[in-house]
C-alpha cells in the first residue's frame, strides 16, 4: 500500500512539475514506467530523445527501481542492452540508493550521467575513447544519436 500511494504521489509531481527535459509516465501498470531524456545541450547527446523504461520492485522505496534505456546510447556507463552503471540504482554496501530518493531524482542522475560520463567505471570497456580519443567518442556518439534517438 505504501508503494502505491508513494507512487501516485511522485508520478503526480513528475506530471506537474517534472525536471527539465524529462517526462515520466504510466505504461499500463503502476509498478511499469515509461521515461523519456532529452539529450543535454552542449553534449552529443543534444537534440536526442532517449526513452526509458522503469520497473518499480514490490519493495520500493526500499529497493532501487530497475531503469534501462530502450534507446541505444553509445555511452561507458550504458551497456547495449541498455543497463545502467550509476551508484544510486543500487543498494547499498556498492550502491547509495537511499529510500529518501524517488524515481524524478534518479532520472536527473541518469540525465548527468548522460553529460558527464564516469570513465573510471565504465560498463563498456570498449567505450575507452572517452578516456584517451574524447573527439572520437564524440563523433560516435553524436551518430548514434543521429541514428537511434533523432526526432
């Protein structure tokens, strides 16, 4: 019951009031979300629109909800099939999820991440342009976008 209504709650905010350049929402049902990105302006993510997909688990806020990118994203920290290696998706002692947190705070993480990747702990290791060819990663990057996220 507690889920629920902390749900409701939060889908309403992200509703009324939703982060810049992100929207949520309802797919079907409640414990099923949908989210989309907008890529950041000056990233080579801009002008993309990212969809997501958000699982709530029975014990939420007590776990994490389960996000994944269903648009492919040529990104370190995002995997091909659209995992996400971020600190806050995960419970602690390796993760800083914190019950305190609700599903519009991870999505601005995610909407970070996307414009400040963390190459020290990457999920595709063979993403290490970041690192070494920035100028190659975001030439990549840029056509994916293109590619898999254009409108």
């Amino acid at each position: 019951m507690q889920r629920a209504s902390r749900l409701t709650r939060e889908l309403s905010l992200l509703a009324t009031e939703p982060p810049p350049g992100i929207t949520c929402w309802q797919n079907g049902q409640l414990d099923d979300l949908r989210a989309q990105i907008l890529g950041g302006v000056d990233t080579p993510y801009e002008k993309g629109i990212f969809n997501l997909e958000i699982i709530v688990p029975e014990k939420y806020p007590f776990e994490p909800p389960k996000i994944r990118f269903l648009t492919p994203i040529y990104h370190p920290n995002i995997d091909s099939a659209g995992r996400i290696c971020l600190d806050v998706l995960k419970l602690p002692p390796k993760g800083a999820w914190r019950p305190s947190l609700n599903i519009s705070t991870l999505l601005t993480s995610i909407q970070l991440l996307m414009a400040e990747p963390n190459p020290d702990d990457p999920l595709m290791a063979d993403i290490v342009q970041y690192k070494y060819n920035k100028q190659l990663f975001l030439l990549n990057a840029r056509e994916w976008t293109e590619k898999y996220a254009g409108q």
